[in-house]
C-alpha cells in the first residue's frame, strides 16, 4: 500500500470510528446542537462561507486558526512541523430527514507558519441549482484529537441569493467570512453566476431598539425598509468598496429584486465590547426604562456603567468579574447572532446575555429550540426561535413570546442586580 494509500485508509477509518462512537439519531433535529453557541465546547473554532461557483458546484471557504492546531515533527530529520487536519462534511435537504444525499472528506497536512495566524482554503461540494441545502461539517485535528462541528443553510435557489457573492478583504487579501465590516475595511466582490452589467448598492442608517422581553408581546415581523440613498456600480472584482458609515449595504441586481447580499457595519469594535457605550447600551437588559433614562443623564458612560456594577456587588473586584462574565454573553451573542443589529440586540442574543448559554438546543430547518435545565424539571425554561424569511439576512430569528416566562425573567434580572450571575441548574 502506498503512501497517499494508507493516509486516506487512516483518514476515512478515523472518521468511522469517531461516527461509530456517537449516538445514531433519526436525523440532525433530534440531536443535542448546544456546541454551537459554545465556545468552550472544544478548542477548535473554524469560520465558513460557501460560494456558488456554478450551476453544479460551490466552494466551502474554511478559515482555520493556527495557534488551535497541534503541529509536531514526523520525524527528527524534519525542519518544519505540521498539523494534520481531517475535514468531513454531510449534506441534507432538511434537518428534519436522516438521508444523507452528498458527503466527502478531504485530509491536509497544514505546516506552521509564523507569518499568518491564519490557514484558509477550500473545498468544491456538490449542490444542484435552484434547491436548499444543509451542512454539517466536522473538523478533526489528528495530532491533537480535538474536534468540531458546524451546521448551517446553503441557499443555491436563485442566482442572485448571497452566497453568489464572495467578498474579499482587499489589503488581506482573504475572504471576509461574516457578514460585518468596519469602517476602515475596504474589500471587492467576486459574483461569478451573477450575469449583470450593474450591481445597485442601497444604503440604511436605521437604529434597531432592544427587544421586548420574553412574556411582552409579539412584535411585528414585517421587515420592509425604505434605503436612504441607492447607486449602481459595475459589477467587476476591480471596483473597492470602503463604507464609513454605520449602518447596513445591500447589492442587488436590480432595486425590484429581493435576492441579494446585505453586508453590516456596526462598529468598529464590533464584535467586541470595548468603548463606553458598548458597555452601557446592554445595561437595557438589566434596568427599568427610567432607571436607564437616569443612568443616561451622566456625562461620562463608563462611569453610569460602573455605578450600576458597584452599586450591585458592593466591591469592586466582584463587580470586575460580573463584568467579565456579562459582557463576554454581550460580545458572544454579537459573534452567533449577528442579523438586522448587533448580535446582543436580537432575541436570541437577549435570552443568551441574561441566561447564558443553554443546556440543550434542537434545531430544524426554520425553527431553534432552547432549553435551559433538565427536560420536563419544574426549574427548567424553554424558548422556542422561528427563522423569519427577510430580504435582508438569513440569520433572523424572533423569539415566541409568552406570560409562562414573566417569573423567570424578573427573577433572572433581580440575581444579577443583587451582584450574582443568573443561572438554570442543570
């Protein structure tokens, strides 16, 4: 047997023993997906983005950390070390159906480099035009045996949806894997289905307020925004973009049309919490409307932001560590939750800053469900997120609000107001 023989024999006899080691589920709904959403669940953290490259085949963008991989010498006469890296993926029609209809495996030998933190390539997976799809991706790390797992939608219905754009990072020359961008990142577009002389790009400044909370009711989940200003462009990969305003950018290939690609500016901290305001703002989640009104009236935020901690803990070193512990939620929910606003400002970021991150989450093709606690415990909470189908982002969940949670609520809010972090006993 051969080299390159033996190395895909190891490869695909690892994959089998890890899938042969697990719980067999009925299908992706049925299991446990709470790893998503935690970032201490395992000690790789890869980004994604597809790109649909033709009618028959789209590009897997991967972006993996260096400092998360083992790299070790094969042998003492090496001059480099590498890490070997396993990645897996398995393709669905839905959530809800066990069928597997594509799956396929690529191994790379990733050596270290001291010049980029960075490793990103690609992979060619094989989706039809004019269907959806879901991915479940695992990434193993050979040396170290640590593992991970994502899971999102590909949407390869139009030819004109967002995932026909790739944007690249125009000084970094990388793909940019989110669908954020600060005011000093200038970056070109890459469409290559995209058939049309122009690109119309259209501009919103709008502000989003917090959400309402849990037991308040419905809001209303028609999403229809007027832009404030809108131009064209040539759609060619040689035109840079730089926006250095707040607010979001949608392209399109006409102004009729509501297929397109919406790229966010939040900040330039984003998704970090650094500046004064960005500490201040999350304080909606925890005060009454008049007691932020009056915490708003300072002159210096940071100070608002402090009194508020300090008044709660009575010592300054508990409160630096409700701090960290708040505002790490804060920074978290803005990195999974990023949508119409900033991460923390949507549904699920609200529950995920004052709950913390779930037990257990179940998650179908338009619909999460998260459950802090034991299943069916009198202590136990549960939220149920519909997937809203918007022009603008495919990331928009909105919370089905109840009374059943005014109890809780409350009673989350006063733990952390009396100096103490809110949690549901496993």
């Amino acid at each position: 047997m051969n080299f390159f023989k033996k190395n895909i024999f190891l490869a695909i006899s690892f994959v089998f023993v890890v899938v042969s080691c697990v719980t067999v589920y009925y299908s992706v709904a049925d299991k446990n997906v709470s790893y998503l959403y935690n970032p201490t669940s395992t000690g790789l953290h890869p980004e994604f983005c597809v790109y649909h490259n033709s009618d028959s085949i789209s590009f897997l963008f991967y972006n993996l950390y260096r400092p998360e991989l083992l790299f070790i010498k094969k042998d003492e006469k090496d001059n480099f070390k590498e890490a070997k890296i396993l990645i897996h993926y398995q393709l669905y029609e839905s959530l809800q159906k066990s069928e597997i209809i594509d799956s396929a495996s690529v191994k790379l030998n990733v050596r270290e480099n001291g010049l980029t933190n960075n490793y990103i390539s690609y992979m060619p997976v094989k989706v039809a035009a004019g269907k959806k799809y879901f991915i479940d991706i695992s990434i193993f790390d050979l040396n170290s045996k640590k593992q991970t797992s994502s899971l999102f939608e590909i949407d390869k219905i139009t030819n004109n949806s967002f995932q026909n754009y790739l944007v690249f990072d125009n000084v970094k020359k990388k793909p940019i894997f989110k669908c954020y961008f600060n005011s000093n990142t200038s970056f070109f577009i890459k469409s290559k289905r995209i058939n049309t002389k122009n690109l119309y790009v259209s501009y919103y400044s709008k502000k989003f307020e917090v959400p309402l909370p849990p037991f308040d009711s419905d809001p209303d989940k028609k999403i229809n925004f007027k832009p404030d200003s809108t131009w064209y462009v040539p759609n060619i990969d040689t035109v840079i973009f730089k926006f250095p305003n707040k607010g979001f950018y949608r392209f399109r290939t006409d102004t009729l049309s509501d297929d397109g690609l919406t790229l966010f500016n939040y900040g330039d901290d984003y998704p970090r919490v650094q500046s004064a305001e960005n500490l201040f703002e999350p304080l909606q989640y925890l005060t009454s409307t008049r007691e932020y009104k009056k915490l708003s009236a300072y002159n210096n935020p940071k100070i608002a932001v402090d009194s508020l901690w300090i008044l709660a803990t009575g010592n300054v070193n508990r409160a630096r560590e409700l701090i960290r512990i708040y505002y790490s939620r804060v920074q978290l929910a803005n990195y999974y939750f990023p949508s119409l606003s900033e991460g923390w400002k949507t549904d699920r970021g609200m529950i995920y800053v004052v709950y913390g991150i779930p037990t257990m989450i179940y998650k179908n093709d338009t619909v999460e469900r998260w459950i802090y606690g034991k299943k069916a415990k009198t202590m136990s909470m549960d939220f149920t997120f519909e997937k809203i189908n918007n022009p603008f982002n495919n990331n928009y969940y909105i919370l089905d609000r109840s009374d059943v949670y005014d109890d809780s609520w409350f009673k989350a809010i006063n733990t952390w107001r009396s100096g103490h972090v809110f949690s549901i006993a496993k």
